[in-house]
C-alpha cells in the first residue's frame, strides 16, 4: 500500500515540478508588477522613512550584495548538477527532506510576503485615499458617522 501511495507521490511531485520550471512571459509580467508595486511603491518609501536615508541606503547596499552572491552562487550549483528549481538543489544537496524542506519554505515565504503586503497596503491605501480626498475612509465604506457620539440619535428629552 505504501509503495502506491509513494508513486501517488512522487507523480504529483514531478508534475509540480515540471510546471514550476515553466513560465509564460504573462506570468512573469504579472509576477514583476506585482513585485514593483509592493517593493517600489509602498515598502521601500516606509523603510526609508522608518530607518532615515543614511541607514536605509547601507541596508539596501547590503541586501544588494548578499542576494547577488548568493544568486550566483545557487546559479552556479544548479548549473554544475544541472537542476532547474530550488527544491531539486535541496534534494541534491540534503536528499527528500531537502527537498521538503525547500518546498515549505517557499510555501511560507509566499505566504508572509501576502501577509506582509496586505498589512502594509491595509495601513497605507486609507491613509493616501484619506489625504487625497479629504474624506474619512469609515464614513465611506463602514457607514459610520465620524460625528455620532455612540447614541442612538433619539432625543432623550
């Protein structure tokens, strides 16, 4: 039973990966708005302002550094074992919990970047929306009146 049930598995892990290494250049678009938004319209301005300019420029410089050795270095072992994702780097390198391991992790890097980029739009998109209106988001989308003192509007006398 566990033998099916291993061929089940390793099927639908070959056909995940054989999709994961094809890209259509729409998908990629979308993928590069996306990443444009989020990076270039809301997150880098807050990290700017968060960290001041000085610091925000060494950090950046940093992260800049790190990913471009790291990028050659993972390029250059995939291209040395000829793999195409990083889930085959990660059997290669630790066998299937390698593979697991690099699974979940993209799994839960994509899922906090979400996380991340819906709390970030949350907080910015009615602060921008609010100041370029002169409108107060709750009246607009919650039907609550800003002047309404919590009664019921009836006159108690």
């Amino acid at each position: 039973m566990e033998a099916a049930e291993a061929t089940d598995f390793d099927i639908l892990v070959n056909a995940y990966l054989k999709d994961m290494t094809r890209c259509t250049s729409k998908q990629s678009s979308v993928n590069m708005a996306y990443t444009a938004m989020n990076a270039a319209i809301v997150a880098l301005p807050f990290a700017c302002n968060m960290l001041g300019i000085p610091l925000f420029i060494l950090v950046v410089g940093v992260n800049a550094l790190v990913s471009y050795y790291l990028s050659n270095m993972v390029v250059k072992m995939a291209e040395d074992h000829s793999l195409c994702t990083l889930e085959d780097l990660g059997n290669q390198a630790f066998g299937r919990s390698g593979f697991i391991v690099m699974c979940l992790a993209q799994m839960g890097f994509s899922i906090m970047l979400i996380v991340g980029a819906l709390i970030i739009w949350g907080d910015t998109v009615p602060a921008v929306v609010e100041s370029a209106f002169n409108i107060d988001i709750s009246d607009v989308f919650l039907g609550i009146d800003s002047n309404d003192d919590g009664e019921s509007g009836h006159d108690s006398s």
